[in-house]
C-alpha cells in the first residue's frame, strides 16, 4: 500500500522481479504462496487465485533474500546498500515489525549458499572451495550475548578444488544427508559426518540451484534444464521440461502443442532460482531472461506447466500507453501499453482482466499480460541477464562493460497505426501496429534517441521529431516513407523532449526543452517549403528534463533540475507559476504526465518517490515509492484510474488510483469549462473580483475547485 497525504493509492501489479539466485525466491510451506523481490518491493503471489499482494519497503533499499518463517506467518528480508537490515514482516498485518541493523555495506560475501537441518540444530553455507557445517548448541541459547560459532569443513576429496554454488539439506528419510551442487556441474551427497560419499555429472555446462523434498532433488542448470534425481541413490529420475526459448513468438503460443515446437539450434535460459511447494507439489523455476515457470510435478513422469510469465531482463527506459481512437478501428485491445528496454526488446502489455477479443492480439500461453515482444536485436545478445562478475572478484576491471545497447525512447502515432522507437546508438525504427513489421530503420542521430514524438495530422502535416543528446532536432514526413524533412541545432546541449501543439494561430508549432536551461518555441511555415521557425526562446534557472502539454493545449509543465514544476502559457510564452514537485529535499524531477482531464500530473524524482500532484494548485495529492532505481518513464492509463510507471530495476508497477481521484462530475467539470479551469493559472490581480466573499479555507481540494467551477 502506497499512502498519501488525503488518500491511499494501492500497488495493484508489479511486472518483473530482481532475482539474481535462490536467496532471491522462497515459497510458503503452508499456502504456496510465493514471494520474490522486485525492487524495494516484496511480492507475494498466489498461484491459485493468480493474484500479487506486495510489501514495501520504505527505505528503499532494494531486497535481495527473504525467507518465510515455518508456520508461513512471517517474512525475513535481506538488503543491499549502505547499513542495509535485516526486516521481519507480519504477513497477516502486512506490516514491518522489526529491524535488525549490524552490517555497513551490502557484500560480496564468499558464501554462496545457506541451508539449514530439517530440525535447525545444523546449517551449511557453500562457497569457492569449502563446504562448512555449522551446530547450533542449544545449551548456549539461553546466553543474553553474542556467541561465536565454530565450522567444521566438509571433507570434500578429490573436489577440493570446485566452487560450490548452492546446498540443501534432505528431509524425512534423507534428513540426515546434505545435497551440494558445484559450478562446473556436478551433484555431490555429504553423509552425516560430513564426508563427500557421493557425486554424479549433471551433464550440463553448468548448475545453479539446487532444492530437495524427501523423495526427490531437483538441480537448476544452464540452457533451461532442471534435472531431477532420487534422493536416497543419487539415480536419475528425469529433465524438466524446457521453457520457451529465447526470442519465441508469444503470439504464436495460442494453444499447448506450440511450447514444444521450436527451432532445432534454439537456445533457452538459465535457471538460476528455484523453490518448492511439498504439499501441492509445484515447482517454481525463474531463469535468467526473467521468466518464471510453476511446473505441476504430482506426477514426476509427466510434468506440466501451470503457470508463466515473461518480463524485461534489463533496465526499463520509457512507457507508452496505446491511444483512444476517435476514428478507425483498434490495432490494440484498449488498455494496452509499451515498454522499451536495454534487452533491446519493445514489449506490449494489457492487465485487463476484462480485454477484448476483436483484434489481432489475444492473451497466450506463455505469459498472460504480455501481448506481443519485438526484438530490435535478431542476434539476441541483450536478452539475457548478464553475470559480468561470477567469480566474486572485488577487481573493478572484472565488472566494466559498455552498456550502449537497447531501445531508449518510443512513441505511437495519433491514428494508432504506427509505433516509432529510437535506440542507444541513435537509430530510429518504424513498426506498424498491425502485424508489427518494421517498416523503416533510420540512422538518424550519432548517440542516444531521448525523445520522440508524432504530431496530430489535423493541424496540417503527420510528421515525426525525435531528439538526442548529439544537441538535433530531426523531422521526418510520416506520409513521405519518413523522408527527413529539416534538421534543427538551436539547442547547445542534450535535449530531453520535444512535444507538437497548436499555437496562437491555430497552426503547428514545437516545443522543445533541453540540458541548456532552454524551451524553445517553433511555429511552421508551410510555404515556399514546409521548416520549423523559432519564434520565442526561454532560458530558465535550471536544466529541463521532461514536459507535458495539458489536453486544453493551454499550458506547458517543465520537470526541473531544482525539483519544482513550472507552467508556462502556450499561446505567448509567459511564466505562469510554480510548485514543487517532489516532497523530498533531494533529487531532481525527471519525468512528467498528466491524465487526460488536465486535473492532475504525476512526477518522478531521482530520489525514486512519484507524486500525484494538482494542476491547478500544486498540492499534493499522492506521494508514492517502490522501485529501488530512478523512474525512466510513467503514463496515466485512458480510463484515469491507473498509473503505470518503468524504472531502471526492469519492473513496471501498475497503481490502483480508484480512491484517489474526485467525483466523476468534478472531472466532468474540468473537461467541460476550460475558461474557468485557466483561470487558476492567471495573476490573482487579473481575476475578476466578485460582488460577495465565501469562504472555502475548510473545505478539501478538490470541493475548492468545485466551488470555483460553479461560481
């Protein structure tokens, strides 16, 4: 739950996770229920009900391990940063209830793996070349202090030299044995007296994770297998089967026969975490493409799939919400929005659980949100996470790597039919939205797409700008095969957006805003030959990260360096007033939207809070947190009620505003009086004085300006 100052605003879904092994993934014993960080966030999902419930952690500090507590009542999480802590939360409150500090730094630790004895008297931690069992005296658990614990090391023979990656200790009948698995892939059984007794080849490149139950262990490996093996004998039992491979088709995946076709050279993720839940016997896997699996294993010869889900592997830099047609015919299910993100992947989603049928696009088997997934990269080699340290080295050269891969920023056209996307190294590439064929490449710019943005046919000419940090401004004819119409440089550094509205002369004109303090004002000229021609340059106080036009195409709001917002008059350029837009003291604004009544904009910080704020008088209304990087882009959704926001962790929240907004005839007023709505917005000397005084100062924010609307 996300609270505000007047109202509450409810995490209603999280798209994506942060799980980089086992610590990462944990499953009630009790409920099945499973619980895996994304973010600061903790989300607990129900695979019966098919349904998340979240925790979030107000530090913002991003989670790496949690455990559920035996009876299933409680969690523990662990966290990265500085002085990181461990946190306890009471699941049925779904409340924080203690905190416990001691470390300084997040670590690299040595250990690679912990698991504790089916009775907690011993537990075992793995790592580069030892294994060390660890007793729990109980006769010194009375002792009101800290009471060192000495290891004894695993007697490992001839493997003395592996790096063990992960253990779990048997139960029931095998409570006495210790299951470890090596890197280079092998499965090893340590006895009661902590001698190797046993090993066998997992005939893979590599092995990851590792959980047993009494009869069974269950091995994650690299390309997709998981090996399952007979936990008294070490016997071979069977292979999972595999996930989907990298770069499939969901929109192919319409009915079961489909997850077994694919091609003969396909290659498939990693597992890299896995879990189980013994009393309804499913198997949770997450692989390293950010997919997670729930395979049915009643039956261990025939194992199904329940459940999946496919989501980014990378950071996450923008977000588009698919537009409301006046005219034509819906490409999309209404309701869909876009991501782009540096696994160099677009991906179109749609959460509604009500999505209609009569388009193109249907839910598929593999991951029921996600619509459709354009790759950018036909070579795929972005589309897995990457482990750029595996070795636990603290050398910083062993961590370096370029990182100018990835889809940066996207648009969609106004008619809904075409989807434009600028990448990292200043390409810009055309799909169309019917059968998403890419259309056009075009080598546009010398570094990184910031911004794009298509105007609206209406006002004379569908053209496509799109922005750079190489300091130009490019216009495109949409109707011409995106023919470079003219080239602009006014701008003396990176410019971080550019926006189309109609001007005082109800023609086109350009707004653009960049890291040179500047917004400049453009009006076109269609003859002798149609070119953008500055008519006002604005240089502010500070640098300018994002704008939004409100729907009345009236006023333009700038997210500024120094974290306030600022209006300005479209028709004449005038500096209208200014709010903050963030309730910290840190940071600066980077991403601006308003929802379509004009009412409220909804603005990101460095300092990763997002705030829901009045247009009109800079209250705000919402302040909310969750991710654990910076937000790169964030949408209100057509019907208002939703908020969806990307992030730098690769996670899209979805945000429940149902409590949030005001009445729908106050909304209904704000759509239907513009005059009076603009007034807000003018110098309190302006305004016309009336002929009697009413008082409103107890009344809330939004019955102030229901008042005002019906004065």
């Amino acid at each position: 739950m996300l609270f505000s100052y007047y109202f509450q605003v409810a995490l209603e879904r999280v798209l994506g996770f942060t799980v980089n092994n086992s610590c990462g993934l944990a499953t009630d014993p009790n409920t099945g229920q499973i619980a895996y960080p994304a973010g600061c966030v903790v989300v607990l999902y129900n695979p019966r009900r098919n349904k998340q419930t979240h925790l979030v952690n107000t530090s913002k500090k991003a989670i790496t391990c949690l455990a559920f507590s035996k009876d299933g009542r409680y969690l523990a999480t662990g966290e990265s940063g500085h002085q990181p802590s461990v946190r306890l939360w009471d699941l049925e409150e779904m409340t924080q209830i203690a905190e416990f500090q001691g470390h300084k730094f997040g670590i690299n630790a040595v250990v690679t793996g912990i698991a504790f004895s089916e009775d907690s008297s011993t537990f075992v931690t793995v790592g580069n070349r030892h294994v060390k069992f660890w007793n729990m005296d109980s006769s010194k658990s009375r002792i009101k202090e800290t009471v060192p614990l000495k290891g004894h090391s695993g007697i490992l023979g001839e493997q003395k030299n592996n790096f063990f990656c992960g253990v779990c200790c048997g139960c029931g009948a095998t409570a006495n044995k210790t299951y470890a698995i090596t890197r280079s892939g092998l499965l090893c059984e340590f006895n009661d007296n902590r001698l190797l007794d046993k090993w066998v080849e997992l005939r893979t490149t590599s092995a990851t994770c590792i959980v047993a139950q009494e009869h069974h262990v269950f091995v994650g490996c690299a390309n997709g297998i998981v090996r399952v093996f007979n936990a008294g004998s070490l016997n071979y039992v069977t292979t999972l089967p595999r996930p989907h491979h990298l770069g499939v088709d969901v929109t192919s995946g319409q009915d079961p026969s489909s997850v077994t076709s694919a091609p003969a050279d396909a290659v498939y993720p990693d597992t890299v975490a896995i879990s189980i839940d013994d009393e309804a016997c499913k198997l949770t896997c997450i692989y390293n493409d950010h997919s997670l699996y729930i395979w049915d294993i009643h039956d261990i010869k025939r194992i199904g799939k329940c459940r999946s889900f496919l989501y980014h592997s990378a950071a996450i830099w923008g977000v588009e919400v698919y537009p409301l047609l006046e005219q034509g015919v819906d490409l999309l299910p209404r309701g869909s929005f876009f991501t782009c993100s540096s696994d160099d992947t677009i991906r179109i989603w749609n959460v509604d659980p009500h999505m209609s049928t009569d388009t193109p696009y249907k839910r598929n088997i593999y991951s029921n949100e996600l619509l459709k997934v354009i790759y950018t990269d036909q070579d795929l080699c972005n589309i897995v996470e990457k482990e750029f340290n595996p070795a636990g080295k603290t050398d910083k050269t062993d961590t370096q790597y370029q990182d100018n891969h990835g889809v940066r920023s996207l648009t969609v056209s106004n008619d809904g039919k075409h989807l434009a996307s600028g990448d990292r190294e200043g390409n810009i590439r055309i799909h169309e939205l019917k059968f998403m064929e890419e259309l056009h490449t075009l080598e546009a710019h010398d570094s990184e797409v910031l911004s794009l943005e298509f105007s609206q046919p209406s006002l004379g000419k569908n053209i496509l700008a799109s922005t750079s940090r190489d300091r130009l401004i490019h216009v495109f004819d949409c109707d011409n095969d995106y023919e470079l119409l003219q080239t602009l440089d006014d701008h003396s550094a990176a410019i971080t957006s550019v926006k189309f509205y109609e001007n005082e002369n109800h023609q086109l004109g350009m707004l653009s805003c960049g890291m040179d303090k500047s917004l400049l004002f453009r009006g076109a000229q269609m003859e002798p030959e149609f070119q953008f021609v500055m008519t006002r340059h604005l240089v502010g106080k500070t640098t300018l990260y994002d704008m939004c036009l409100d729907p009345r195409q009236k006023f333009v709001a700038t997210a500024c360096q120094d974290r306030n917002i600022r209006i300005y008059n479209l028709k004449n350029g005038k500096y209208k007033k200014s709010y903050s837009g963030s309730t910290g003291s840190d940071g600066t604004l980077l991403r601006l939207a308003q929802d379509r009544s004009g009412a409220y904009v909804v603005a990101s910080c460095s300092d990763k809070n997002v705030g829901i704020f009045d247009f009109f008088t800079g209250e705000c209304m919402a302040n909310m947190l969750g991710h654990s990087e910076v937000v790169t882009g964030i949408r209100f959704t057509n019907d208002m009620k939703h908020i969806i926001s990307v992030s730098g962790d690769g996670n899209d929240t979805y945000l429940n505003e149902d409590d949030f907004l005001p009445a729908t005839s106050v909304i209904d007023n704000l759509l239907t009086t513009p005059d009076k709505n603009a007034n807000l917005l003018t110098d309190p000397g302006s305004q016309h004085k009336p002929d009697f005084r009413f008082s409103v100062g107890q009344l809330p924010s939004w019955a102030k300006r229901q008042v005002l609307l019906c004065s």
